[in-house]
C-alpha cells in the first residue's frame, strides 16, 4: 500500500504572499501588463517556508520555478483574480506580504474575439481602476496580524513610501528604489528601505533577493512576536 509522507510544519504560523505581474485582457490574444518577474516575492514565500512557515503564494503570469513542501501556489493573471484567491486565505494569515505589481488599471471589457485594426490613425481604450488588494487587506486586518507592503517609486521616494504604510494600514513598507543601480525588476540584487510606523527606517545594503527576503523576513517575525 502508499504510504504518504505528508510535511509537517515546523511552525503554526501561516503566510500569505502576492508575486509577480497581474496580465488585465484587452481581448484573447492582448493584455495590459508590466515587468515584474515575481523573484522578490518568490524569494519572501521561500525564506518564510524555510521558517517552517506554511505559505500560499498567489502567484500572477510568472516563468519562475518555485519547489518547496510548505508552499501552496495559486496561479492567477488579473488583479481581480488575485484579489479573489487572497480574500480566501487571509483570515487564516498571520502574516501577509503584498509584493505584487498589481495593474493600477484594466479594460472596462475584455472584446470576446480578437480586436481588428480599424480605419482609423488613432484607438482610444477606456480603463477602470482595479480592486487596491493591499488596502482591501489593509482595512479587514485584525490585531494580530501583519501586513506588509511594497512601494516602487522613483521620485520623493520616502515620502510616497509612508504616505502607502498608512493609507494602506500596512505595518510595513519595503521601499523599492529603480534609481539604484541593481535594484528592481528582473536583476537577481536588490537595495531596499524598510519603514515601519513610529520606528526607523531600516536601510539594507545591496544584496541578492535571497538575503534580501531573509532580512525582511526576520524583520517580520520580531514585530509578529513583539504584537502577540
Ligand atoms: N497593490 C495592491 N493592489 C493594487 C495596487 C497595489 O495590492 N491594485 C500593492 C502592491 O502589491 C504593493 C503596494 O500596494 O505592495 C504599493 O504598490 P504601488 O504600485 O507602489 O502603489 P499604488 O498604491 O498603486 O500607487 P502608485 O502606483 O500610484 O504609486
Ligand atoms: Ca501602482
């Protein structure tokens, strides 16, 4: 007979974490998207497994291979759909981490059949806003839990930064600056600010989204243990 080795976690902590792009359909064959690869946020679902920390990771188009026992992945494409699969799962988080590039915007429709090349020199496509997932989290969250953002900028970057960890109610921001050299979409390095309300600003050096995602992940737990 089969005999199942089932992983037991080595923590009854559970995460949640947001990767990759979100792809918003203009018709079947185009989409509106960006260049998120998903490697920070697969790095994050990964050190925090490593914890022994069970992790769903709602993952949006990404080509990354991700491999452990304590990862559950579920594959998504829009922001709404991302929206969905974390709504479901969120209650039981004690720790959530947005690192989504999440489409601001979509098409009011997705056409059913493939859009012609009309007559016309120019094409106007009317976007709505899409469902903001980290505020949506922000404003259910319990006591206990934590919720931890990112914010990508590129001017007045601090200040946007902690503008997002309070509108959002996020008890973490993890600044993303592209003006560093090294930093940001598809590069395996990364430089990152980490703010947190009334407590400094953690600045971390330039290193791989591995050890990046491990000092964010410690940063983490020291503030789960300090709430609970
Ligand atoms: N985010 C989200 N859902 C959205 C937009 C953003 O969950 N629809 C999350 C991202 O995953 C990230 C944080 O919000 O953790 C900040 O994303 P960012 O794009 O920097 O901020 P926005 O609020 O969208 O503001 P803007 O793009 O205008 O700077
Ligand atoms: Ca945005």
């Amino acid at each position: 007979f089969e005999k199942k080795t089932k992983v037991h976690p080595a923590s009854s902590l559970k995460a949640l974490v947001t990767a990759g792009p979100t792809y918003e359909l203009l018709d079947p064959v185009r989409f509106i998207g960006n260049f998120s690869t998903g490697k920070m946020g697969i790095a994050l679902a990964e050190s925090l497994a490593e914890k022994g920390i069970e992790v769903t990771l709602v993952l949006g188009p990404s080509k990354e291979k991700v491999n452990h026992p304590l990862i559950k992945i579920v594959n998504v494409v829009s922001a709404e759909e991302m929206l969905q699969a974390c709504l479901k799962v969120y209650n039981a988080a004690d720790i959530t981490i947005c690192a989504a590039a999440v489409a601001d915007y979509r098409p009011v429709e997705k056409a059913p059949e493939k859009i012609k090349k009309g007559s016309e020199d120019s094409f106007h496509l009317e976007l709505v806003k899409n469902p903001d997932i980290l505020a949506t989290l922000g404003r259910m969250k319990r006591e206990n839990q934590v919720l931890v953002g990112f914010a990508l900028e590129t001017n007045n970057e601090l200040e946007h930064a902690q503008k997002k960890l309070e509108s959002k109610k996020a008890n973490m921001m993890i600044l993303n600056s592209l003006r560093k050299e090294g930093a940001g979409f598809g590069h395996d390095t990364n430089q990152v600010e980490i703010l947190q309300k009334n407590k400094e600003i953690i600045s971390l050096p330039l290193q791989s989204k591995a050890e990046i995602a491990k000092s964010i992940v410690d940063c983490i737990l020291s503030i789960h243990k300090n709430d609970a």
